[in-house]
C-alpha cells in the first residue's frame, strides 16, 4: 500500500486533482492497464506508438484507484468521471511517477541499496535479498530503468525495512537519474566490462556512467565495488567510505570447494569471517556473493547471519537454470543476456561438470548474438568462439547474424531455426549452454526443446 493521502499524493506527484474519488490509500503503481486491478493507481505514460492516458478510462472502470495522465485526458474524465475514482493531471506523468516514488522512498525511513554493473546485476540483487535479515523489498526482474525503478520503490510495503534496487544504464546521466529517485545508501557495483561500447565508445566512459551511482549515494554512503575495477578509482574520493570484494579486497574467500551442487567458502570480511555453504556451483556466482557479503558488511549485518541464510538464495529465471531433458541432457537456460563477460563465465562453467549435474558427454555452446558492442563487435564474437574451443565445447551453434563470427560448426538466422537445428544434434548425455542477448529470443528455443524431449527435472 502506498500510505499516503490522495491529497498528499497530488502534492509529491507535481499533479493536479481533477477529480475526487475514494478516501482509501492506493495498493501500487502500474502503467499497462491490462494489468491494473482493485486499487492501483494507473499512470497514463505517452508511448511510442500510443498514449497512456487513453487506456485510463478501462483501467479506472476495472476498480483501479486513480490515474494520473496529461490535462486533455484529464479534462475527459472529470467531465464524465468514474464513480469512486481519483484523477491527477500532470504535464509529464513520468516525471510524476518518479516524484511519487522518491516522497515514498523518503516516506519508508528504510535503507537502500543500488546495484549496477556490467553484468551479475540480477544475481548480486537475489543473493542480497537472502542474506539480508531484515523486511527486503527487492526490484523484481528487470524492473531497473527509469520506469521499472519507480514501480519498485512504489510497490513496497510500509514495512520494509530495505529496499534492493537494480539500476541499468544505457548512456550518461541515466543512473545519476535513478539515484535522485533512490536515495541510495549503499552503492554496490559487480564489475566494469564491455557493455554498451556502441552508446559510450570505451570503457572508461562505461566505467564514468556506472559511477553516477556513487556520486548519488546520500550522505555518507558506502560503496561496494570489485577489487580489481580500477577504472573505478577516479570516483572513489574521500567522503566515500569504500568496500572491495574479490582477490586483493576487503571481501574475499579464503577457501572455496565445489562439489555435488554446492560451493563451501570460507569468507574473510572486516567485521569476521563466516562459512557459507552456497546452493551453487559457478565460479562467476561466488564473485557474486562476494559483492552481496560486501553489502551485508556494509549494513552492519553479522558476518555469521549471512553464512546462516545463505541456503535460501534462489535466482531469477532465464539466469543459469539446469534443466534435464530426456536422455540424461542437460541444458543450461542462461539466455536471460549476454555480453563478452558473462559469456566467458558461462563457458567455464559449461566446461566443468556443472556442479555434477553433467554426464559424460558432449559440452554444445549454442551462442546467440552479444549486442551493443560497437564496431569491435565481430571481434568480440571471434574470441567469444575461440574461448569456447579452448575449454573443449563443441560444437558450436550460432544464432543471429553476428552469430557468425563465432566461426561456429552449425548456424542459424534465428531462435526458431536454432531450435530445430540443435534438436537434430543433442545426443544422450550432453550438456548444452543456451546464452544471448535477450533480443534474439533464446528462452523461445529452451521451450522448443523441452516441448520436444520433456523436461526431467529442474535445478
């Protein structure tokens, strides 16, 4: 529930109200009017190719709370209005969104978290929202642009204790931007690498945009980052209080072993040492729990409390999942994204035994396209496949254009092609890795493939 007003949600919102409805406190937000129901607040944002606004009526008729869309729409509702509704008009229903939901961030008192990088976002984000004690409220999926970032923050209880906030990036100054709305305590960035080369050309400018997170933290915040991003040391100065996790850090582990599906670490810390026992096998994840240990340090949760509950860490979908098909296959759906970073972790990983999931088989790599690249993006491509040769993968499948330039043994054009090609290959005990960036569709050729040899079981 958002706990305020309707009077105090047109004050923060920079809206006007037109008309009155319910004296009821709205549930959430939502901007797809599919998707309001009983006491959502709706906001009509302009889109590509429609506006908002004219879906406010439907959502106001199918219970929601309220709407907040431009003056015209306004005008229209207030003229014949929704029995019980309230509506806002705002010149720029965006820009009221994130108003509303940085007064409500302001109005929890909790702490906040900001978690940025090149890639590990999502997982860092999961593995925090376990090993934190408190009431966590936590960005679900994707939500961590200037639209999804808001919807979070206005969709936490009142209770919550900590918000965990993803922050993507795309140019300059969008991250700067969800910090005015987050109010970050703790900043937390997994890595620096070769995302979005196309939008910013070079990695110190990578390296300047995820910054912005920093410069954002309120007062004096901590900021969790990896040891070895030394691009980064430019914006750590001498108000910023500074964790480092990995080798050479503040964080690291001192001892870690993988076997039958778990990974036992001994982590070293500045507030002690704890002994995790991990429901996973992938070296790139432990990097991972490194930087969300750090976080935990950062707010003062004992180092102990963090090894009791690492147990219950789950992540989210499309991010390493081990399916069994029949025949003893395996296939590991990892085609949430891709980028040259990711991509080499997930190869490694392929490469091993998969934590013991893997029989005695083949190791497939079907690689979709990585995006955003720039103009050394074949290039990229060129070293991605010959990592993969180099760990002894094979074959390998292409998918998309760009695709080719993994030199691989098999190609297809898109996720439909792929999923018949691949299908005609899988052998009895294989191990197959489906990776891309989230345009090409791979999680369609995972659902073909498990349609066509039935999924076993899931881990």
């Amino acid at each position: 529930m958002i706990d305020l007003a309707p009077e105090r949600i047109a004050s923060e919102a920079g809206a006007e109200v037109v008309a009155e409805g319910s004296r009821e406190r709205p549930e959430r937000a939502v901007i797809d009017s599919r998707e309001a129901g009983e006491g959502d607040l709706f906001f009509g944002l302009p889109g590509a190719t429609a506006d908002g606004g004219s879906f406010a009526r439907t959502a106001l008729e199918g219970g929601a709370w309220g709407a907040v869309v431009t003056p015209g729409y306004g005008e229209g509702l207030a003229s014949e209005p929704v029995a019980g509704a309230w509506v806002f008009a705002a010149d720029d229903p965006l820009a009221a969104l994130q108003r509303l939901a940085r007064a409500w961030r302001r109005e929890l008192g909790c702490r906040v978290v900001g978690i940025t990088g090149s890639t590990g976002k999502t997982s860092v984000k999961d593995i925090t929202k376990a090993l934190l004690p408190q009431r966590v409220h936590a960005s679900p999926e994707n939500f961590n642009t200037e639209i999804g970032l808001p919807l979070t923050v206005l969709a936490a209880p009142p209770e919550t204790e900590v918000l965990v906030l993803e922050m993507a990036m795309r140019g300059m100054g969008q991250i700067a931007e969800l910090c005015e709305i987050a109010e970050p305590d703790v900043a937390a960035i997994t890595n620096i690498g070769p995302v979005h080369l196309e939008l910013l050309g070079t990695l110190e400018a990578i390296a300047e945009a995820k910054a912005e997170i920093i410069a954002g933290l309120r007062g004096e915040g901590t900021a969790v980052v990896p040891a070895d991003a030394e691009a980064l040391a430019p914006h750590l100065h001498g108000r910023i209080d500074t964790l480092a996790f990995g080798p050479g850090g503040d964080v690291f582990a001192r001892e870690a072993k993988v076997a039958a599906g778990h990974t036992a670490a001994v982590i070293e810390t500045p507030a002690g040492e704890g002994r995790f026992d991990f429901l996973f096998t992938e070296a790139h994840n432990l990097v991972n729990a490194l930087c969300a240990v750090g976080i935990g340090v950062a707010m003062d949760v004992p180092v102990e409390e963090m090894a009791r509950r690492a147990s219950g860490i789950t992540f989210s979908r499309l991010r390493g999942e081990l399916i069994e098909l029949a025949g003893g296959i395996v296939l590991v759906n990892d085609c949430y994204n891709a980028n040259p970073i990711s991509m080499r972790a997930a190869l490694e990983h392929l490469a091993g035994d998969l934590g013991g999931a893997a029989g005695g088989g083949r190791r497939i790599a079907v690689l979709g396209e990585m995006k955003e690249l720039g103009p050394d993006a074949a290039g990229y491509h060129r070293e991605i496949g010959s990592r993969a040769r180099s760990l002894g993968v094979g074959p390998v499948v292409g998918v998309g254009e760009l695709g080719r330039d993994y030199a691989p043994d098999e190609w297809a054009p898109d996720a439909e092609a792929a999923a018949q090609l691949v299908d005609g290959i899988l052998e009895e005990g294989d191990a197959v890795l489906v990776k891309g960036s989230r345009s090409v569709g791979l999680e369609r050729l995972t659902a073909e493939l498990v349609a066509r040899r039935g999924a076993g079981a899931t881990g």
